[in-house]
C-alpha cells in the first residue's frame, strides 16, 4: 500500500496561533482517510496547506511523491490532488452543464484549446456524472438556484468531473439533510471504489465518518491526538476527552 | 426558418443597413462612424468587465496608445517625429497618396500589436488586484498615460500632433473612416463571438462567478484573464488609430486618453445594453449613442445633466440592462431553463432522485 499523501512535521501558525504543530499523517491510496477534530483543531488549516492555499511555515508535504509544499493552488490542482470548500463553491450564474464542462482537468492544456470547443463526449460525460449525483433533470438550471445540498452535489460531480487523483473533501454532509446523506455516503464509497478516487475527508458527523472510512486521524489543538481504524478511535480515551471535554463547541 | 437562419438573416439585414448608412444619410456619416466606435468599445469592455467580472476604467489606455502609435508609425516613416511635432508645421509636410496609405496601413498594425504588448505587461500588474481596486488602478494607468505623454515633447506634448492629410475629397475621406470604423466593430463583434463560444467563455465566466474557485480546479487563470485584456487592447488599439486619423489632429488628454468621456461611456454601455452579454453591449451602445446625440443637439447645455440622470437610473433601477431584463421576462428566447418546482422540491422531496435518469447509467 502505497502512500499518496505524505504530511511529515507540518507546522503553520498565524500571528501567536499555531494551527498546526508538526503534524505528519499518510493517505494510502484507494482508501477512504478520514480527518476529525473539534473545531478550530486545524483540520481545514491542513487541508489548506496541503492544496497549496497558504505557506507552510515547516514541514515537508509529498503528493506521489513530489515535494508540493512550494507549489500554488493551480499547479497543485493540475496534479491531480483537488479539493471541495466547506462553505460549498460553484460558479453560481452558469448552467449545471456548464459548470460540469469548465471543471474538466487542465494539465494538458495548451494555449490554443482555450479557443477549441468542448468535444461532444465531455458533455455526455458531464451528463452522466450528473446523473450520477442525481442532478441530471437540473442540468439545464443555473446552478446557483439550486439549493444548498444540490449545490454540494454539484460541486462534488465538478470534482469528479476533474478525474482527480486524490480528492480533498471538507465536511461533504454539512448543512445537508438526513435523508440526503446516506445517498451522499453511497456516491462517494462509488466514486472511491469505482473511480478510483483517493478520498482525505474532513468531517463532524461520527456516525458517516466512522461508517466511511478505512481509517481516522483525530487533531486536536493542532495537534495529532490519534490514529487507527474507526473502532480504535471510536474508543480511544483521548478522542473522547477532546470531543467531549473542555474544548467541545456547538457544531455549525 | 430556423433559429441559425433566422440568425443569417439578421446579420445579413445589419450588414446591409451598415454598408447602405452612409450614402442613405451622407449628412450623419461621421455621427454613424462614432456609433461604430462605440460599439467596439462596448464589446471589448465587455470582454473583462462583463464577462470576467473586472471592471476596468482603464482600457481606454489601449485607445490612446494605439492612436499614438499609429501617429508615429504614420510620420515616422518619411519624417523625424520630434522635428515634425516641434515645427507646428513650419516644415514642409507633405505626404503623397501613397505615403499616406502605406503609413496609415502600417500605422493600424502597429496600433494592434503594441497595444497587445502593452496588454501583456500591465495585466502583471493590475491582475494583481481585485474588485474596486482593480478600477482604480486601470484608472490610474490611463490617467498617468495621459499626463505622461502630454509632458513627452517627442510627440509634441500637450499641444498635440496633426497627422498627415487625407489626399482626396472630403466625401471619400468620411466614407473611408466610415468602413473603417465600420469594419472593425463588426470583427471584433465576430471575434469575441467566437472566442466566447468555446472554453475561453465558460473559463471567463467561471473567474467572474468564483476566481478562487476556478484557481482551485486548475484553470490558468492568469492566462485566461490575459488573453482577454489583450484581445480587448489589439483591437482598442486599432480603434484608436482610426479614429485618431479621422479626427486628425490629437492631443493627449481630451482626444487619445479621454477617461471621463469615452472610458466611462464604455462603461455604462455595457450596464444599459445588458453586461455579460454578447449583444447587450452592442444594444447598449447603439442606444446610447443615439440619447447622447439627441441630448448634445436639442438640450445643450443641459447634456451632462441628462447623462449623469441616465447612469443614476441605470445603476438604481435597471441594474441588469436591456439584454438582461429581456432574459429575466423570456428566458427560453435565451435558451435558459427556468425550474419553478425547484424551490417546492427542495422544500419537500429527497433532493436525490434514485430514479435513473439517462438509460446508460441504469446498466
């Protein structure tokens, strides 16, 4: 089993506050890796370092192998090592369809193809990833009149739509509604399984976490406070402790 | 008839009334040439300010520098710029029919390209900056540009240069920069209609909805945004050329980088036609064009009062232009999709449909 993600001793702070203390961590690839914490345990501040967002302060982070620790966002995204925002991001005056085209990947682009049309298998392609999340009947409608667990959908077909080596998601079932999340769960079991998509995927809902993932990371403090299989975390003490202790908060 | 004939037949009718205008109305020749103008300038506004969501005040930068360079391409070529811009005159210009065409040809050329060159180097600088900053300092650029060149003595500073004289008849010389003017708004209309028909429109219209977004998912932003800055320079910057040899005689702060007339003008353009559209700009110009003429001919005097009424109605109650109310009132002319269960089924249904949709994925 081949590592995909190596985080080795990453640390970032802003101002007085560290984020992240020398945080290392590995995502196997074709599994599902989970990332829990209370809030403001510095889950999406590595998610952000990892994708290239800000600078890490020290540390080492290797995609298959290549250093990208110096590498910007695009370049990064171009690897093929995508991510999805909590706050659910979509190009919100654009048709479905439309928002599934421009999403395709750009590694191979050169200058010229800014100018060439999209083939008509990508549309077919976009069509059936949207069928996939079941927006096809919605294809058509601009995407920002969708409502928010629709938008999330999309934003995750948007990914697919990328051929992601690695996809980066945070908090896939915020903000949606119960009967939506097992059908969200099952897509993305589908796409890891069928696609061949590595997932890293923050989240605050135990019971999907635990029901989805291969194995869990826990920070707290910005610190990594555990690791192993959903069982070992579910009954690790210090887990419990960090949840349900002195720094548990409301989740949003 | 189809909706492509249809579409043949309206460029066909626009073709002809444009070819038609200037010997049907001669008296309105260089008013017509104007609109012309304006049309482009509100087309390659658009390319940036509606599309990719930055709005500039500074394009008309590429108007004043193509004009200026066609200037020095166009004397130059026979002349020492300096001596000529100095002598107001005093030695013997004279340009043979052919000089002048050649300089004028070359001129245009060398409008576009260094306008393109231009394009390139500051979109480093001002992409750098977003929203309202991003106005400011495009408005900066032209407003230094401005004054920059109106100290440059080489091109004869402040007081301007007059350019060669069109040898031949009044009559042709309108009917000249009229197909000029003329001709260069319909190919950047064509252009930009083609270069937003395949990915570079959607790759515009992703950075305008979330750049952030699209940085996310690999697009090449800076790319994207610099091929459509210069797109909207090379043929600004052509523009500028003709139009500047139309006038004949420029100057740097009223004629080749007028900020407060032109570069405002293209913007509120686009707001009236419909920004984001491909048609809206041209609508928009057209329009307006036609209320500042009316406005400047029966109610002088009052023209800026009428003008600054119209931005303010704009801006407060019909933000979205003409193009964008009419795709708000009859979105399927558009071929927008309107859901208006949308709003019930979120409310109340499972937002997956486990149905299959498509009779591929139901294997």
């Amino acid at each position: 089993m081949t590592a995909m993600i190596e985080v080795k001793d990453v640390s970032k702070a802003f101002g007085g506050i560290i984020a992240n203390d020398k945080i290392s961590l590995e995502v196997p690839e074709g599994r599902v890796t989970g990332l829990i914490g209370p809030n403001g345990s510095g889950k999406t501040t590595l998610f952000n370092s990892i994708v290239g967002y800000h600078p890490i302060d020290e540390g080492s982070i290797k995609f298959e192998g290549v250093e990208i620790s110096d590498f910007r966002v695009p370049k990064i995204a171009r690897l093929g090592l995508l991510r999805t925002f909590q706050q659910t991001r979509i190009y919100s005056k654009m048709n479905c369809v439309n928002n599934m085209l421009i999403s395709v990947n750009h590694r191979s682009e050169r200058f010229i193809d800014l100018f060439r049309d999209y083939p008509p298998e990508l549309t077919e392609k976009a069509e059936q990833l949207l069928d996939f999340v079941g927006l096809y009947s919605k294809r058509k409608l601009i995407s920002g009149d969708l409502s928010f667990g629709q938008q999330k959908l999309l934003e995750f077909a948007m990914a697919l739509m990328n051929e992601p080596r690695l996809l980066l998601l945070d908090e896939p079932t915020a903000g949606i509604n119960p009967t939506l999340i097992n059908g969200l769960i099952d897509r993305l079991r589908r796409a890891a399984a069928e696609m061949g998509v590595t997932l890293f995927v923050i989240e605050h809902n135990m019971p999907v976490i635990m029901n989805l993932a291969d194995s869990i990371y826990c920070l707290a403090n910005g610190r990594l406070l555990a690791h192993g299989s959903p069982d070992e975390i579910q009954s690790d003490e210090r887990v419990i402790n960090a949840y349900l202790g002195g720094h548990y908060t409301v989740d949003d | 008839m189809t909706f492509k004939q249809k579409q043949l037949a309206l460029y066909g009718i626009l073709a002809v009334a444009g070819i038609a205008a200037p010997f049907v109305f001669p008296a309105y020749t260089f008013q017509i040439t104007v609109m012309w103008v304006m049309i482009l300038f509100a087309v390659t506004w658009d390319i940036m300010g509606g599309q990719m969501g930055y709005n500039s005040l500074g394009n008309i930068f590429f108007f004043g520098a193509g004009m200026y360079t066609c200037a020095i391409v166009q004397i130059g070529l026979y002349y020492d710029v300096a001596q000529y811009t100095a002598s107001y005159g005093a030695i013997k210009v004279d340009f043979t029919p052919e000089q002048y065409f050649t300089g004028l040809v070359l001129g245009i050329i060398a409008a576009a390209l260094v306008c393109v060159v231009f394009a390139v180097i500051l979109a480093h600088v001002v992409f750098g900056l977003r929203g309202p900053y991003f106005a400011i300092g495009t408005l900066g650029v032209t407003l230094s540009a401005g004054e920059l060149t109106g100290a440059w003595e080489y091109v004869g500073g402040g007081g301007g240069i007059a350019l060669p004289v069109f040898p031949g008849e009044p009559d042709d010389r309108a009917l000249m920069f009229y197909f000029m003017g003329f001709g260069l708004a319909v190919a950047t209309f064509l252009f930009v209609k083609w270069m937003f028909s395949g990915r570079f429109g959607l790759a515009a219209n992703a950075i305008r909805d979330d750049e952030e977004k699209a940085e996310g998912m690999g697009i090449r932003t800076m790319r994207v945004k610099t091929t459509g800055f210069a797109v909207a320079a090379f043929f600004l910057g052509m523009s500028g050329a003709v139009f500047g040899n139309m006038i004949g005689f420029i100057e740097p702060l009223e004629v080749a980088f007028p900020s407060v007339t032109f570069g405002i003008f293209m913007v509120i353009m686009c707001l009236l036609g419909g920004k984001g559209t491909l048609w809206g700009p041209v609508i928009g110009a057209t329009l307006f064009h036609a209320f500042k003429e009316v406005t400047w001919t029966y109610m002088l005097g009052w023209q800026w009062v009428m003008l600054g009424g119209l931005i303010i109605v704009l801006v407060v109650f019909f933000q979205q232009g003409v193009l964008g109310w009419m795709q708000e009132k009859w979105p399927e002319l558009f071929g927008i999709e309107v859901d208006e269960g949308a709003i019930a089924t979120a409310l109340a249904g499972p937002e997956i449909d486990e149905r299959p949709h498509r009779g591929e994925a139901a294997q």
